[in-house]
C-alpha cells in the first residue's frame, strides 16, 4: 500500500515509511509538545515533492503559527507563494461573527463542507486540521460528538487526502480532549513531555495504526533547528 512520508528523521522507521494515503492519522499530546511542528514537517516534506499541502488552524493565528515554524530550517511562507502550502485562519475568519455563527463555522459539518472547498481550490494531498479539540466544543453529549467526529473523518477520507488531526491531552491523564477521537482514526500518535530525573523529556509512541506492523514502544525526540528527530533506536521506559 502506497504511504506518504512524514519526512520526520526516526518517524518514518517507526511506521513502515509513512502514514498511508487516504488515512486519518490523530497527533495528541499536551502544551508544548511538538504537535504543530510535527504536523507542519508532513506537509512541508510533501511540498518539497510538489504534494500540496493545506494548514487549517481553528485556534492559533497565521502569525503564531508562522513565528513557531520560523526558528527551523523550513520556508513556509516561500512554499506559500508557490501555491505548494495554504494556511487558514479561521479563528481570524470567526472573529467578527455572533457567537452562534462562531461555533457553528467550527462545527464538524460546516468544516467539512469547507475544507472540501478548499481541497478543490488548493488540490491539496496533505491536510492538518488543528485541532479537533476545539471543533467538538459546540456538542453536548459525548453520543452526538462520536457521531459527527466519525461523519467528519469520513468525509475527510472520501477526499482522498493524507491528513494529520490534532488533539490536546489534559492533564487528568487523559489521551485525548474528548477520549473519542482516538477510536474513529486510522492512526493514534501521542506526543509526551515527561520529567526524567529532574529534566523534561519529550516522547513520542504510536498507540494504533492500522494495516501497519509499527514500532509499540515509547521513543525521545528532540526539536532541532532542521525540526523534530525521534530516536527510533532508543526507548523511554
């Protein structure tokens, strides 16, 4: 089967080479664990092979998320230009709608409808949606938000892209935002920041992948100037 390289140094020996096509792969992890920068790596590593790539952003600004990628050794803003890397703002789009048009531009079936635009505009292969946490905010019941998270990712994976979905992991030791994102994507990667002997370290473990014989085990990674780089070799126990 046919996979698109994440272009993450140690990442890729983890998975058999890459994320598949047409998956929906879910990226968790807490503040400041690397979800953002990861996810940018797969679709800069993908517009470097003329795979167009698409950046929706429910939270952070364009400017957040240019600033957090600036410090490494990739040319968004360039890849921009060449039509190779789109970002959209849609909490800059939200920001003069009623609070009702608010959630209801975050919501599972009006961000599938745009994003389905955006893909026929843009010809995007590779998708990031950040985050899912905050498109769930508008459910009531933990029933209703499986039921529209699973219409969202098949829809997502109906437009035959590979895409990245992220998730906030809370602090009660909880994997994910809502503990159901994890059950509806075809992959489940949950980024760490753990205190080893006075230090954090960060981590990374592929939890599920399907059709995949991946690596189970718990891996460090550092952010360096060219990115992330996960220490496949080693393991965090």
């Amino acid at each position: 089967m046919k996979r698109s390289a994440t272009g993450i140094k140690g990442l890729d020996k983890l998975i058999m080479g890459g994320f598949l096509e047409n998956t929906a792969n879910l990226i968790s992890g807490p503040a400041g664990s690397g979800k953002s920068i990861l996810s940018m790596q797969f679709l800069y590593a993908g517009a470097e092979k003329g795979e167009k790539g698409l950046y929706i952003s429910l939270e952070e600004s364009r400017e957040e998320i240019e600033r957090a990628t600036a410090s490494f050794s990739m040319d968004v803003h360039g890849m921009e230009k060449k039509g190779l890397i789109k970002i959209v703002d849609l909490g800059e789009m939200r920001r003069d709608q009623t609070m009702e048009r608010r959630k209801k531009m975050v919501a599972f079936g009006t961000l599938s409808t745009t994003i389905s635009r955006l893909i026929k505009e843009t010809g995007a292969k590779r998708l990031v949606v950040d985050s899912v946490s905050a498109a769930g905010l508008p459910y009531r019941s933990n029933e209703e938000l499986r039921e529209e998270l699973f219409g969202f990712v098949r829809d997502i994976k109906d437009q035959k892209v590979c895409s990245i979905l992220i998730s906030e992991s809370l602090e009660d030791g909880a994997l994910t935002r809502y503990n159901i994102e994890q059950f509806v994507a075809d992959t489940f990667i949950v980024l760490g920041l753990e205190e080893i002997k006075g230090d954090l370290r960060r981590t990374i473990t592929v939890r599920k992948m399907r059709f995949t014989n991946h690596d189970t085990a718990k891996h460090p990674f550092l952010i360096r100037k060219t990115g992330i780089h996960v220490a496949a070799d080693e393991k965090v126990f």
